[in-house]
C-alpha cells in the first residue's frame, strides 16, 4: 500500500465544553474513495473544517503529502489541492453559475495570477464550460446561484470545487436529498472523478452511496472514531450497527 496523501493524526476539535472531535486519526491513501459516516451531530463536518483549514484543532495534526497542513488558512489548503462542498449549498450571491465557477478557478488554484489558463492553453471560460457541462449545468450557466433549485446548487458546489483543480476532494453530503436516479447519477460522477486522479473523502448519509462508493469507511460517533475498514466490515461492526440503533435509512 502506498503511504497515505493525508495524515489525520490524534485530532481533537473542543468547542468550549463540547468536544466534538476526540482523538480522531486515519490515513487517506491516493486515488481512493474514502467515506465517513456517523449519526447526526457526530463530529463529520467538524472534521472537514478542520481539513479544510476553517478550523484550527485543538490538538493533533494534519498533514498532505508529508507536509504538516495544521491551522494553515482555508485559501493557502484549497491552493495545495484539497477543496470542498458545503453540507448546505452557499453560492457566492449575486453571480452567476458561470462567475460562482470563475472564482473558483481564479482564486482556488496553486497558480493564480495567469488569469485561469490551463497548462494545456484552454482559457477560463472554455475550462468552466468544460467544468459546467460535466456536472449537467451548461444550460444553466447564465442564471444566479442562488436562483438555482437544490440539486443544481449541489452541482454548482461541484464545479467550483473542480474549479480548484484539487488533488483531494472533500464532499460533504453530496447526494443528501437526491432521488434514487439523481444519487445513482451523482455516484457515477463521483467514480469519473476518482478515474481522473483525484482522491475523494466524502461525508453521506445515503448508505447506497457510501456502501457502494467507499472502498474504506470511517464511523464518527460522539467525535470518537468507532470503526474503520472496507463496507462489509463496517456494517457488520457491532459498535456501527449500535450507534445507529432507532436511525433507519430508508436507502
Ligand atoms: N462552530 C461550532 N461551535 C459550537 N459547536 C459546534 C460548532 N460546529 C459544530 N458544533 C457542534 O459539534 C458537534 C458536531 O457537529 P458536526 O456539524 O460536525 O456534526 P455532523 O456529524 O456533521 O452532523 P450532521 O450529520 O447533522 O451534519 C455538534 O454537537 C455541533 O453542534
Ligand atoms: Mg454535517
């Protein structure tokens, strides 16, 4: 197995009395999917925040590609390759799906400053068009975010989040309110991305998704990391089945 791009090592997230991280650690190794579950409240989207560089833990460190990331700004890690999606979608107001991705690939990349072209020559807005149409929002391309219905917001965090050019993605709850044929849909999405190289953590609900997606999964109860493994062996986990007793899932 190839050494882990991230490195999640004792992290701790206290927020006041409230320790809503315990003594987390894992490895994420590259080129796979990696999912984390756990019941509401659990410490999921703590753990993005830390990784993402909104939060700085109150112990423990980070580290991608070897190099120590704790307490680094949200915009110097999204430069080093990790982006994200927000649980709830949060379009930058007042522009358009085109200039909500425009942003993204100007102001995200390790290389800004060269006005958004790829090393290949495309331009920006060749790239965003490239970009919109690869999460189905081509057409929709002219319209404000915020006038977008829920799933197209969630394709909209998508792309900007492609934008960045990220060597890890991190999604928080991308199929969360999807239809059976949407989240099958999103899910193929999600596979094409890996095929193209990018490591993919993400935060589900929707067990299809995180069963059938992740070849490894990470169960977060009460900010402790109560199992770890391949699909099987996480449902089969007594702690698991325990910590999700009276919270059914429909699919
Ligand atoms: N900024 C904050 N200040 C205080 N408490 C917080 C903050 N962020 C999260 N919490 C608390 O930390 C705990 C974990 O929250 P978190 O959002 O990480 O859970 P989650 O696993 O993502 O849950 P969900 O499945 O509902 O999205 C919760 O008790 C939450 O209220
Ligand atoms: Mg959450």
């Amino acid at each position: 197995m190839s050494p882990a791009m991230l490195e999640v090592r004792d992290v701790s997230m206290n927020f006041g009395a409230l320790r809503a991280l315990d003594n987390v650690g894992f490895g994420v190794t590259e080129g796979t999917i990696t999912g984390i579950i756990g019941p509401n409240g659990a410490g999921k989207t703590t753990l993005f925040n830390v990784l993402a560089g909104k939060y700085r833990p109150s112990a423990g460190q980070v580290t991608f590609f070897g190099n120590d990331i704790t307490g680094f700004s949200p915009d110097r890690i999204c430069k080093m390759g990790i982006s994200r999606t927000y649980q709830s979608a949060r379009p930058f107001p007042g522009l358009s799906v085109t200039n909500n991705v425009r942003v993204a690939l100007l102001y995200g990349r390790a290389d800004d400053g060269n006005g958004g072209e790829s090393t290949s020559g495309q331009s920006a807005d060749e790239q965003i068009g490239e970009i919109l149409d690869f999460v189905e929002l081509g057409n929709q391309a002219a319209k404000r975010g915020e006038d977008l219905i829920p799933i197209e917001r969630k394709r909209l965090e998508l792309a900007r989040a492609l934008a960045t050019e990220p060597r890890l993605l991190l999604l928080d709850e991308l199929v969360a309110g999807l239809t059976p044929s949407e989240t099958t849909e999103m899910m193929a999405t999600i596979r094409t991305i890996r095929g193209r190289g990018v490591t993919v953590l993400l935060i589900e609900h929707v067990m299809k998704a995180v069963m059938g997606l992740s070849e490894n999964i990470i169960v977060l109860h009460h900010g402790e990391m109560i199992a770890e493994g391949d699909p099987e062996a996480v449902s089969r986990d007594e702690s698991v089945i325990a910590a999700y007793l009276g919270f059914q899932q429909e699919d």
